[in-house]
C-alpha cells in the first residue's frame, strides 16, 4: 500500500505539473513550492522552536485560527510557523502577520525531514484533515506532539474499511484527536484509537467573535439602504446559475453576489446571469462614483470582505452545495441570518443541525430556491435559532489550548 500511495503522489504532482501549463491555480501550487526551502531559510532560525500549524486552504484556516491567535496571546514570543496545501489558503494568508507561513512541500520521505528539521516544530497542530504519511511517521519518530483539532470522521472513510490498514497506521501518530461530534469519537475508537475527546468545532469561536465587532462597509451600507437583503457567499457557477432567478421576483430586495473566485472571466459570466441593475463592487471602491436606487445586485468582485459582509443581510446563500460540498455556514448563523444552499451538505455537521433547528434549507431546482426563500425571509425565529445555535457551540478553543499546553500533555 505504501508503493501505491507514492505513486498516487507522484502522478498528483505530475497532473498538477500539467494542468499548470494553462490553469492559474495549479501554476500557484507549482511556482509556490520551487524555493520553499529559500524561504524558510530566509526567515526561520532553526535553533530555535516552533508551533506548527497545518491548514488545507482557506476555510481551514479560518477554522483553526483561534487555536493560533489564543496561543499566541497566552505565549506572545513563541514562534508559529503556518503551511498551506491550497493556492487558496496560501495566496490570501501570506502575509499574516502572527506567523511565518510557507506552502506544505508535497509529501515524500526526504521532505518530511527537511521541512521538519528546518522549521523545528515543538508540537504540530493539523485542523480538521490532511493526513500524509511521511510527515505524521517523521513527527512521531522525533516524539513531537501532533494533534488533530476539529476533526470530523465519516464510516464511509478509507480509516474504517478492511482494506484501510495503511490509513490507520498514519492515524496512530497522532498524540491526540479533538473532534467534532460523538461519531468520530466512535469510529476512532473503533480503530483502536482512545486519546480522543469532543471538543466542538472551532469555527464556532472565530465567527462568534467576528459577528460580535465586524468591520464596518460604506459602500455595502450605501448599497441596501433600507431594503432587506440575500448575502450569497462563495457561490460557483451553478450557484449562480439558479439564483439569477431571484432578483425579477423580489424587485424590493437586494442581492449581494461574493463569489469564490473573481477572475475576470467568472466576473463577467455572473453579470450576464444578472443583466438588469448589477454592479461591480470595484466601480465604487476606486473610484467617486455614488450608488442610486436602481442598483440592486452588488457583485462583490475582490476576496476577504464576505465575513464583513453577512451583518448587512436578511437571508444567506451559501454556495458550493452543486460541487464538491458547501462553504461556511457559520459565519453567516453567527450574524442570525438563515442559510441555504445546494444539495451536497452531508459532510458538514452544522449544515444537518441548523436543518434540524427550521434556520437552514437545502435547494436542487429553482421552484425550490423560491419556496425556500420566502419561508426562511419570513420566519424570525429562524433568525434567532441560527444566532442562538452559534452562541451555544462556542468554547472549542480553549479546552484545546488547556490540553496541548499543560505539562502532561495527554
């Protein structure tokens, strides 16, 4: 199983080789990772230790962040090296300014070393996913402590099948799992796997603490006035595709469009979809021109304002639900506002509970979008059970900063 999982390797990276030739992001990936090692020479004293933290993309980020920043406010002169798998992650996160922050050299036996010997890590803390072999098998040899926060375990997953010993093994370097829900814990230790305890998402703390001073957006405020308003975060093509529909059917709303990427080309796709009164958020950030009445859908064409942007909003769309599975849903809850999105939520646990508590719907057609609006846009306590169901899943975070920083560590 070894042999096929670096051969898996390598043919990823070879794709990714390819697809780089005319696909940005797999350039990114490419490019990023040609003189990690300069730059980690550049800016890392190996003398000295390091915490650190792991994080596919973006989201991940987002949802292990205040393990990150609670840490280092308890310990301010500890250094805390950050990597990324994801162009996604890397290329906004760069330049954060609590850490040094790298791309995650592909996963091969000479690079566990190298990279762990160069940044010199004191413990390794991965959220959620993103399990490689060789780094796992490098930390446990060196007997430094790896934890998993927020990890989420499926029964459909390879870790759990009779053919999944190789899997399992790369699990048991871990020093120990903080995970989500009473199912992972089970299906851990269902493996052998005790050093487990459910702590909750992480999430919950950092958008709680968003929605509580978010940062205030003229043009966004210029833009709604008084008019109640769908806040559509993250959305792909087929999310757009079905909610272009909205805007002719409630002329007394406005829609804010953040899509999840803003190349030009998908820029120019969304505003054919929304033909009458759209307009780029960038007309109005560079230059003088003022908003009028007749606007009324925003397509916000830049990335990092969406969190900002979900306090202005009645109602939420949340998009990926027609591809590989939904965005944050959180960080919209957290501003009380109820979500929908597509079909593809199964994966995502706060998806299934704000269903459960009347504060989400999940949409395939049309006709479907439209019932699910008008219900959620006139259902109060729909507000309030996403606010309240935010509130209450708060205080991951600090159960996992008392474990991973006591003496006798677990």
């Amino acid at each position: 199983m070894l042999l096929l999982y670096i051969i898996g390797i390598r043919v990823y990276t070879l794709l990714i080789r390819i697809f780089s030739l005319f696909n940005p992001k797999a350039k990114l990936f490419i490019n990023g990772r040609k003189n990690v090692y300069t730059q980690i020479v550049q800016k890392i004293n190996p003398a000295e230790k390091h915490v650190w933290f792991h994080f596919a993309s973006l989201g991940e980020f987002e949802q292990g962040r205040p393990v990150l920043e609670k840490l280092k406010t308890l310990y301010p002169n500890k250094k805390i090296v950050v990597t990324f798998f994801s162009p996604s992650g890397y290329e906004i996160r760069k330049n954060y300014a609590l850490a040094d922050v790298f791309y995650l050299p592909i996963d091969t036996a000479a690079n566990a070393k190298r990279f762990i010997t160069s940044i010199n890590p004191e413990m390794a803390i991965f959220t959620k996913y993103e399990f490689w072999h060789y780094y796992f098998k490098e930390l446990k040899q060196r007997d430094i402590p790896l934890y998993v926060i927020s990890g989420i375990f499926r029964e459909s997953q390879a870790f759990f099948k009779w053919y999944g010993g190789f899997y399992r093994n790369i699990l048991k370097s871990v020093t120990y799992f903080f995970v989500q829900n009473d199912e992972s814990k089970t299906l851990l230790k269902s493996i052998g796997l005790n050093h487990v305890t459910i702590n909750g998402d992480t999430r919950f703390d950092r958008v709680y603490e968003n929605a509580q001073s978010p940062k205030q957006l003229s043009i966004i405020e210029s833009f709604i006035g008084n008019s109640p308003t769908l806040v559509c975060g993250s959305t792909w093509p087929e999310d757009e595709k079905i909610l272009s529909v909205l805007p002719g059917k409630y002329p007394d709303w406005k829609f804010i469009i953040a899509p999840h990427e803003v190349h030009e080309s998908h820029i120019e796709s969304i505003e054919k979809q929304f033909p009458v009164n759209s307009v780029r958020y960038s007309i109005f950030s560079l230059s003088d021109q003022t908003l009028n009445a007749e606007h009324q859908t925003l397509i916000v064409n830049n990335i990092g304002m969406l969190s900002s942007l979900y306090q202005y909003g009645k109602v939420a769309y949340i998009g990926g639900g027609f591809g590989t599975g939904i965005h944050n849903t959180l960080e919209a809850a957290a501003f009380g506002l109820p979500v929908i999105f597509g079909p593809k939520y199964d994966k995502f646990q706060e998806a299934k509970d704000l269903i459960a508590l009347g504060a989400a719907k999940s949409i395939s057609t049309a006709d479907a979008l439209i019932n699910a609006f008008d219900n959620l846009a006139a259902n109060g306590n729909a507000a309030n059970e996403a606010r309240k169901y935010v509130a209450d899943q708060k205080g991951a975070t600090d159960e996992i900063i008392l474990m991973i920083t006591k003496s006798d560590r677990p």
